[in-house]
DNA sequence: CTATTATATGATTTCTTCATGATGATGTCA
DNA sequence: TGACATCATCATGAAGAAATCATATAATAG
C-alpha cells in the first residue's frame, strides 16, 4: 500500500512529531530508534526539508524540527512527495479511468473512498 | 495495492471465465485484447496451469480454459500466487505485529479488513 | 509424416526501489 | 581560528519486478 521510502518518511516525522520541539532531533538517532538505514534516511529528510515540512540545523545541536505545526500537515502530504498518488485513484484492476463498468467497480470504490480520507484527513500528531 | 503481475493474471483469468467455455483462449489473443506483452503472459499463464486454475492445449484449436468452474475461484486464490499476502496483514506504517498500540491502529484495521473481505468473497466470474 | 499452430521455458535486459559508502559543506563553540 | 559536529550530496551497488529474445516442445490437421 505504501512503499517503504514512505512508510520511513512517516516514522520519521512521526518521531519528531512526538518529541520536544525545542530539540532538533538527531538523523542519526532518528535511524537508531527507527531501524532506517543512515544515508537513506539522510536523503529521505532531505526531501522533506526541501518540501517545507522540516527545517534542518548543522553544526553542534544540529538537527531537524518540524517547519510547521504537527496538527498541520498530514500523511497524504507527506506520502505524495514518495511516491505516486494516482494509483489511488485507479480501479481495483489498474484501470485508471474505470466508468464504473467493471464488476467490481461499485464494491471497490468504497474501500479507496475510506482509504483517501484517511490519509487526508489524520495528520501527524496522530502517529504516535 | 497489486502487484503488476496479479493484475495481468486477474485480467486473463477474468478474460477467460467470460468466454464461451467450450473454445479455447489464445494467448496471443489475450495478449492483444488485454495489452500483456505476449511472452511474459505466457509465463503467467503457465503458473496459472501449474496452479491448477487453468488447462493449457497445444497446437491447433489449443489454448487455455478454466480448470474448474468461475465461481470456484477467488480473486485471492490468484493473488496469491504471484504477490505477498503477509503485507495485507500488516499496520499502516508496516508494522506486521501491531498490538493496537499506534494512533492509526483503530482506524486502519477496517480499512484492511474490508479489502481482505473483498478479495476474498469475490469470485472471478464477477471479474468482467 | 510433415507443416502448422500453439504453449513452455531458459537466458538476458531493463527499470525501479532500496541501500551503502565516501566525501563535501556548513554551523557551533572553545 | 581551529576542531568538531552535523547535515548535504555524489556515486555506486544489490535486488526484485517487468519485459524481451530466442528456442524448445507438443498436438493436430491433412
């Protein structure tokens, strides 16, 4: 459902969403805690501080702190910027413009309906 | 959500159980009507036969049937041959054994557990 | 028996995702 | 200033999925 580079984003800023703000978080204690590989991750926040979601610090008490509230970004935000958000909206064979003639059509929809909102809908102070 | 290859292999199983059961289905002719690259469906669809889903005919007037009866076979008993089933058991953010304890637990569980029950009560005669 | 029609299958290539290692750039503090 | 901490970036590699190529094998018709 998500690839794994998301589901590292996620952890991540999960993780700096639930610790002191005050406190950029270490990337190398975010891939001990976490259990994500170093210089991937490395990249991974780099993406994330590009898109606005992270601020990073170097240096001596270095880091990374969220850009903006917890309460104000959610997964889908961050899921988009790892990986393609259109297969979210293809039918339940791939078919991306199904007009709703396929068998499975009708009894597909509300399951990806139930899915999209709830990306859209929890943000990531819910994540820990 | 599928794979590529569950869906090539839905989309031919699903093919078949829609045609006259007294004629054999080509490959090629699959292959064309479904836009699967010819010889990567031929070997789906020998893991089919292997399956026990389908009978293959060489030569003249060969090609493939369903091995047993469409309503026989769930979308699931596919799937699994050609993807993972474990990652359907697996929390949001890829924890397989989740005791409830993540915020998204509550919310995601039936999310996963209407898409199980789908692939699982549908049968392939309602594929087309 | 042989030409034709099909499926079967191994080898290889390509593409994407995930991961690692080494090095560069920058900020902090004594 | 200089040492060190920390993020940034580049370049490479490994693995799996998807696709292609070439050829083998089998059944049928005539």
């Amino acid at each position: 459902m998500l690839s794994q580079t998301a589901i590292y984003a996620l952890r991540a800023v999960g993780f700096i969403a639930g610790s002191d703000p005050t406190r950029p978080i270490l990337s190398s204690h975010l891939s001990e805690q976490l259990g994500i590989p170093q210089n991937y991750l490395s990249k991974i926040m780099h993406r994330l501080v590009q898109a606005g979601f992270l601020k990073s610090k170097r240096g001596t008490r270095g880091g990374f702190v969220l850009a903006r509230s917890a309460s104000k970004i959610t997964i889908k935000d961050i899921i988009v910027l790892f990986m393609n958000i259109d297969q979210f909206e293809q039918c339940f064979l791939g078919n991306v413009k199904c007009d709703g003639s396929c068998g499975m059509h009708a009894q597909w929809k509300p399951i990806m309906s139930e899915f999209k909102s709830f990306i859209n809908k929890n943000t990531i102070d819910k994540l820990f």
